[in-house]
C-alpha cells in the first residue's frame, strides 16, 4: 500500500492504524503489526515506522513495552477541568479542585530557575527561600504536582507563611490579606516533554509525553510575593479560566515639553 505525500508518511501511517483502531480491527491490548511488518508493508524506513508509532503513542492510543512491541491502549480517560479561579468570603479565600495525596514536604533552598524570574529575582543572588511541593489528586484519581516557593524575606511582612507553610495555600492568602497585602494573581502556562520521575508521580507512563505547567504569582501593589507551580499530564488536563472585562487604564495626557510649544 502506497501512502502519499512521502513527507508526511509517517502521520498518514499512524492516522491509517488510528483507524483501524477506532474501527476495532485492533482491540484494546491488541499487539501492531512489528517493525520489519510495517517495513514490507508499506516500503519505508525503520525510523519511518518508529515515527509513527511515536504519533500513536501521542495521540495516547498505545503503548511499547521493551521487548514484546506496542499495544493498543484502551480508551483514554476524560481529561481531567482544572478550574483555576479563586473566591473569597469575608476574610478567607477559597479553591476547587484537588485534594492532597499526603503530606507536603518542605525544604529550605534558593531561589532559581523559572521561580527567579517570576518573583524578579536574580539567581546569582542565591536569595533564601522555602519550597513545599505536594503530590494532589481530584475525585477522579486524576493527579498532579504542586509546588510553591515562598522567599523567607517574607518573614518581615507575613510571618505566619514561613512559620507554617505546609498549609494549604487558601490559608496562606489568608494570611498574607492580613497582613496587609492587597493580592491580586496572574497565571502563566506553558508545557514540555515530561520527564521521567514525573511520568512516574503522575502515573502515566509513557502515554503522556508531554506535562502542563501553570505558573500562577501572588502579588501585592505588583510586587511578587511567591510563586506556584503545577504539573499535570497534558494529555489528561483542561485548564479552565473565568473571563472578566475589564477597562483600559485610561492614557495619561501627554505633556507638552517646551521645545513642542515653541
């Protein structure tokens, strides 16, 4: 069987088995054709077969396993709505969503990486912080990976959130409200190829290369005052936002300098 364009063999390959794995030619727990088959069959290269193969793994329809060949999985879960929104009544602030699977852990380090560049930081500084990372779970069994890190500078404005920051973080808003802070969150999204502990945590496999990464930063006045970060498979996650217009800050009007009045 000739496939066209030779370009995008490979995709025309892995759409050709999608098919026939949504026609129920092959079953879940179904082995595909082997390498050297899918070689005579449709004339191509071995890294052409791997390509393809590689495209179902992604579109999450099967699986290889180290010396047997690849499988047809059985259908996807749902993907798990993540509702990123946050409520307050009265002084507490409220959160929907997942629940912990165990206890937190908390380890005093510096802050680096994409955290120092959210909290405006310099890394080369080495600025002191604590970091509490939580493995969570929704009603689904759906999981993922949270981790705050929070600057012990805040010590001197927020004691309470470096004196107990294993609580959940509706507490730590709490908190810093009390503390006089007006705060306000912006969230920055992004994803990449998943690695292998995180596979591992988040129960996955190989089945979701890719994890989803939300950055949302606490701020004050536009002052940062610590930063989240949560890790979920990309294949399994919605992310869910509440839209809210809202006006443009008006222009100031610009002054006149004395050379333009002339």
């Amino acid at each position: 069987m000739e496939l066209q364009p030779p370009a995008a063999r490979f995709q025309q390959i892995a759409r050709h088995l999608a098919d026939r794995i949504a026609a129920g030619e092959y079953s879940p727990g179904a082995r595909l054709p082997s390498e050297s088959e899918m070689m005579a069959r449709w004339g191509v290269s071995k890294n052409t077969v791997r390509y393809a193969l590689q495209e179902l793994r992604n579109m999450g329809l099967a699986e290889s396993q180290q010396g047997k060949g690849t499988f047809v999985l059985a259908a996807p879960a749902p993907a798990a709505t993540i509702a990123r929104q946050i409520t307050r009544s009265g002084r507490h602030h409220m959160e929907q969503g997942y629940t912990e699977a165990g206890e937190p852990t908390v380890q005093r380090t510096v802050i680096e990486g994409a955290s120092a560049g959210f909290l405006g930081r310099d890394p080369n500084d080495e600025d002191e912080a604590l970091r509490v990372d939580r493995v969570l779970v929704d009603h689904t069994g759906h999981r993922a990976l949270h981790r705050v890190t929070l600057p012990m500078d805040l010590s001197s404005t927020a004691p309470e959130v470096i004196n107990s920051p294993n609580r959940p973080m509706t507490d730590l808003y709490d908190d810093l409200k009390e503390a006089g802070h007006d705060l306000a969150w912006t969230e920055y999204v992004t994803a990449r190829p998943a690695l292998p502990d995180e596979r591992l945590a988040l129960m996955v496999g190989d089945t979701s290369p890719t994890v989803l990464i939300t950055y949302r930063v606490t701020h004050s006045d536009e002052r940062p005052l610590m930063v989240e970060e949560l890790r979920a498979s990309a294949a399994r996650t919605r992310l869910a936002y509440p839209l809210t217009a809202t006006r443009p800050k008006a222009k100031r009007p610009r002054k006149v300098a004395d050379t333009d009045a002339e």
